[in-house]
C-alpha cells in the first residue's frame, strides 16, 4: 500500500470523479427542490454528481423540512443550512 487514494469511478458512466460543490435537483410529490452548493463527487465525463454519507443525511433532513413547508418550488443554499445544523 502506498497510502493513495484509489480512483474514483463514475456508477453510471465510468467517468472519474472529483471533487466540487454541485447544485442538485429533486421532485418530492408535488415540490421541486434545487439544493444549490453542495458539497459532491461529480462526474468528469457526465457530470453527474455522488453525495458522501454525512453530506446525505443533512439533505435529506433539508428536504424533510421543506416537504413540510408545501411550496411547489424551492431553491435553498445548503451552505447556509450546514453551517446552522
């Protein structure tokens, strides 16, 4: 072992994958959610971006929360919502 990280493979695609802050969309019943600045592998090929297990879990908090509030669309800054979980 050399203590390197192995590369990170696209699921979809096979591209490989780096580090950066995604916006991401999501379709919840009757709401759409643009959860802008998110921390996300993305794919270099498609563009496609992975969320880590701790980053998951604060958006799906995040979307519990505004399924809640009934709006039919959100865009909310999930800087500004990690910094006050």
């Amino acid at each position: 072992m050399t203590g390197e990280r192995a590369s990170k493979t696209c699921p979809t695609c096979g591209g490989s994958l780096h580090a950066g802050i995604a916006n991401v969309p999501f379709i919840l019943d009757e709401t759409v959610v643009v959860i802008r600045g998110v921390p996300a592998d993305i794919c270099a090929d498609c563009h496609e971006p992975f969320m880590a297990g701790r980053v998951t879990d604060q958006v799906m908090v995040l979307l519990n929360q505004l399924k809640a509030l009934r709006s039919e669309v959100s865009v909310v800054s999930y800087s500004q919502y990690a910094a006050t979980a």
